[in-house]
C-alpha cells in the first residue's frame, strides 16, 4: 500500500504535535531515568522494528482492537 492507496481509501493518520520540546525532552529524560515506567503501557509483541512498518500499516486496517503501533528504528 502506498501513500497514494491512502489518500484513495481516505485513510485517517493521526500523529501527535502538540508538546512544546521542554516537553518532550522532559518525557525522554524521564523514561530514560526510569521515573516513567513503559512497560505497563507497550509489550515487547507491538514494539515492531522499522523494516515491518509496511506490514503493520496493512494489519492496523483490519478491523481488531489495534489501534497504533510502535516502531523501533
């Protein structure tokens, strides 16, 4: 599927721009001393490397309770 697939289907993505950066280095600095805990909010099983991006796209529009996915670089 390629960008134009989802511009034809009128496919929804939705990312997120709203933190200032303060924040989002506050965040980082926070999980990496480990004051936030991830684990509770991310399995191992939906953290994807990047090279399955194109088939986890695929799988999030099937119809199940998926709804993003996170990718390791």
């Amino acid at each position: 599927m390629s960008p134009i697939d989802w511009v034809t289907m009128e496919v929804e993505l939705v990312t997120t721009l709203g933190a200032l950066d303060e924040d989002f280095q506050a965040t980082l600095a926070m999980m990496s001393s480990g004051a936030i805990t991830m684990e509770p909010l991310i399995s191992n099983s939906e953290v994807q490397p990047l090279d399955n991006i194109q088939a986890v796209f695929e799988d999030l529009m099937k119809p199940d309770n998926r709804v993003q996915a996170v990718f390791k670089p």
